[in-house]
C-alpha cells in the first residue's frame, strides 16, 4: 500500500539536517555499515544505539518515509547513524571506494515480475555497486520474507562475486537469530508467523 503523502516533509527533513551531513561517518578508522532502503529507521536507529563504536549511514530514495526515521534518530540523540535522501546507484557516485564493511537489505521490494528484476537490489547491476563501495572481505546482510526474491538473491550473489556463508529460509528458527536486530516489518510479519530469510555473504 502506498503511503499518504506527508505534509511539509522537505521542511521536517531541513529541521533534522544534522542529521542528513553523512561526509563525517566515513572515516577510515571506523567501521562504517550502511542499509539501503531504511525505511522508517527503527533498524538502523536500534543498531546505532546497540553498536555506538560503528557509524551507520541509511539510504532511502522515498522522502515521506525518510522524514519518520530521521526525526526518530534526532528524538533519541544518536550520535552515530546519518542519512541519505538518494537512490543507491546515484549516491554510490560520491563515494569512495573500499569505504563500507556491512551492507543491509532489509524487506527490499521483491519486484515480482521478471522483467521488473533490473529493480531488485541483488540484481547483477547493484551488485557492482556494493563491491567497489565495501572493502576487502566485507559483508551483506540480507533479510525478506518473500521466498522467490530470496532464492534468486542466494543464486546472483553467490555468482556475482560473494560468497555466501550463511543463509536460511527460517531465520526465527535456525542458529542465525542471536544478535539479531528486527525491522518494523520483520515484527509484523513474525507476529502472524511468515517465516524470515536471511543470508549473510562476503566478498570473494
């Protein structure tokens, strides 16, 4: 279901700029993860506050979501997440690489049709991307609740240059689950019992 469009979301977003200067949380010498697609930040804002030694950066293209989880960050004052009003493939163009060691895909969309797969971020294309941004034996964390988007992500990213070590197509009940962090949707989705995929792979 699309989301209502919110009122004087450029504004609230302004009013949280602080928040939105990510320059300062890639420094060589800390470790810095990001998630593509933070959706509403209870993910990101939760690691952040969980690992405060780690700098986290969010990435979401749609604003109206992006508002709800930068004005959650600025409400619990956490010093150590920022975020990016941006696609991925145009963001990663001022990046550096070998900048990032953890990538989050999180309930990505699924693009269900087959010629809507360019889309899905596990398509050949992004995972291009994720390798000139993450150094050397980095990973990516991957979490859905959509089966086929999840068995075709094992396959491309196991064949694009990762390997995956990981991978399960029921989380809640396998040895993955210690430390693991819920998405607002992950709780949804376990509180009617569809069971959650998650994969972990690292760079070859």
């Amino acid at each position: 279901m699309r989301m209502r469009k919110k009122k004087h979301t450029d504004e609230r977003i302004q009013a949280c700029s602080e928040y939105m200067q990510w320059n300062d949380m890639l420094k060589k010498d800390k470790s810095a993860h990001m998630e593509i697609g933070c959706g509403k930040g209870d993910f990101i804002c939760n690691m952040a506050l969980k690992y405060p030694d780690i700098n986290f950066i969010a990435v979401e293209k749609i604003s109206d979501v992006l508002v709800i989880a930068v004005e959650k960050a600025k409400s619990l004052n956490i010093p150590n997440v920022r975020f990016v009003a941006a696609d991925i493939k145009e963001f990663s163009n001022y990046l550096e690489n070998d900048i990032i060691s953890t990538i989050y895909l999180n309930f990505s969309d699924p693009w269900h049709k087959r010629y809507q797969y360019y889309n899905r971020l596990t398509y050949p294309t992004f995972l291009e991307i994720y390798k000139k941004i993450l150094i050397a034996d980095a990973k990516i964390i991957m979490k859905t609740d959509n089966v086929d988007f999840f068995d075709y992500s094992v396959k491309t990213i196991s064949t694009n240059g990762f390997v995956v070590e990981n991978n399960t197509h029921d989380l809640y009940n396998s040895e993955f689950l210690e430390g693991n962090v819920p998405t607002e949707y992950e709780k949804n989705f376990v509180s009617q019992n569809i069971k959650i995929c998650y994969l972990s792979a690292r760079v070859k």
